[in-house]
C-alpha cells in the first residue's frame, strides 16, 4: 500500500502543483483548471500506483483527506 507522501506526489502531479502544496484539506475544486476530466486522470493515477477508487466514489473526491480516506490512509 502506498504511503502518504506516494499518494501526495501523485496526487501533485496531476493537478501540476508542488506536493508541499498539498494539504490535507486542499480542495481540488478551488484550484484552476480541475474538472471531471482532472478527475479522472487523478483516479487513473492513483489505480497505478495501487490505490483503488470505484469511479461511483469519483464523485465524493472533493479533498485530498477525501482521497486518503478512500484510499484507507486517514
């Protein structure tokens, strides 16, 4: 399973920002440019590195403590 900080990385190279950036209550939706295309693309990112996140829960991802909590890490 992959940490906090692997998550965090990937998670920042999505949405092209630095990982120091990223807070736990980072909300995606306030940073320029995110959609459901970025989404998506997180999700995908995510699945490669080992974490798992039903498209049905896409919808729920509005955080990066969303994305731990999904991932079982918070």
């Amino acid at each position: 399973m992959p940490t906090t900080e692997t998550i965090r990385s990937t998670v920042a190279e999505v949405l092209e920002i630095a990982p120091e950036q990223i807070t736990p209550q980072t909300c995606f939706y306030d940073l320029p440019g995110f959609d459901s295309v970025t989404i998506l693309s997180l999700i995908v990112a995510l699945d490669d590195i080992g974490v798992e996140i039903p498209q049905a829960k896409a919808s729920e991802i509005r955080t990066f403590e969303d994305v731990l909590k999904l991932a079982k890490l918070a």
